[in-house]
C-alpha cells in the first residue's frame, strides 16, 4: 500500500490526493491472519478485543502513509488513523476454519489519512473479511495526469511478503550503509537469475 502507489506517482506532472484501497477475503488467508481481524466473533467480542489489545486487525497504515508522503516530499500536518471496525455480512459465511453466522463479525476495516493544510492527501482504505465478494487492491491519483489502477485479485500477502524479501537481496546487499526504505532502493522486480531455475 506504499510502494505501489509511490511508483505509479512517476508519470504524474503534479499530484494532488492518493487513495489506496486494499480488500481481500479472508477465508483464503492463513487462520492465524483470520484471528488476528476478529473473523468468527461477536460484534461485542471484537470491539473488546480491539480495545484491550487481544487482536490488532491490520498493522502499518500509517507508515504506509508517512513513506508515500516523505517520497513526494509532502509535510504532513497530522496522520489520522480510525480504530479497526467490525464487518457485519447479512448472510452466513465461512473459511475452512471459521464460521461467521449472519450478524456476527466476518473480519475488520480501518481507515487512515494523511492530513495537509485541513485538506485529506492520502487515503487508506483496508477490508479484510471473510465472504468478501471481490479482492483487489487499486490506487487512485488525481493529478496531472491522473492515474487509476486496479489488481485483481489483490496480491496474495503471504506469497508477496516472501517473494519481495527475497528479491530485495541483491539491493540491500548492494546498498549503501544505513536505514532504507523501499523508495531508496531499485525498483522490485524478480530475480530469478540470482536464485537458481524455476523449477516446478
């Protein structure tokens, strides 16, 4: 939700909002990653799980946003960020390993937004929920020109987490000394040379 949208700010001659919107069914996500958005519970139980710490539901919005906004060399006068809540589906849905009965909780949403001059520059927009009926994950600028691009299906985490570690090896290694951020770095892409044939 940062790098992505920080690269697709290149052909921009001016930018002016960005909203990141990241929605995926949970029911094909590990159970851990189930758990920890409240996917299963009471509408009750999630709020208190929410507030005593128990569960998270999703984690680095607002470095999301302070990365984007420190490439594009935006001062953000404030980062807003709404505490994760409850989605409730008027229909029974489930995993392989949890059941969400209509009314109960199929997972979280959360909010988030870079704040300049009173004026909203970044959004962030996350749905994690099981029986979601779409994944994607999309970036909307507006700007000059703007730019609106969709994936779908959103990327896999799982998948993508280890893949982009992985083939951010050869730039960190060739990296100057001292802490980086993604837009410090070559671009990502894969590097299948440096890791031996693709084997199926």
């Amino acid at each position: 939700m940062d790098t992505l949208p920080t690269f697709l700010t290149g052909p921009c001659e001016q930018v002016e909002t960005i909203y990141v919107t990241r929605q995926m069914n949970a029911a094909t996500r590990r159970v851990p990653f189930q758990k920890k958005i409240g996917a299963g519970l009471t509408v009750k139980e999630f709020k208190d799980s929410i507030s005593s710490g128990k569960i998270t539901g999703h984690v680095g919005l607002e470095q999301s946003i302070q990365m984007i906004a420190d490439t594009l060399g935006w001062k953000l006068d404030e980062i807003k960020v709404d505490k994760p809540e409850p989605v409730v589906l008027d229909k029974d849905a489930a995993s392989e390993a949890i059941k969400v009965p209509k009314g109960n909780n199929a997972g979280s949403k959360q909010m988030a937004y870079g704040v300049v001059g009173g004026k909203t520059r970044i959004t962030m927009d996350f749905k994690a929920y099981i029986g979601a009926p779409e994944e994607f994950d999309s970036v909307d600028i507006e700007g000059v020109p703007p730019i609106h691009k969709k994936i779908s299906p959103c990327v896999h985490g799982d998948h993508g987490t280890i893949a982009m570690t992985t083939n951010m090896i050869p730039h960190v290694i060739n990296a100057e000394p001292g802490l980086k951020t993604m837009a410090d770095l070559p671009i990502p892409h894969a590097t299948p040379a440096h890791f031996g044939k693709y084997v199926k």
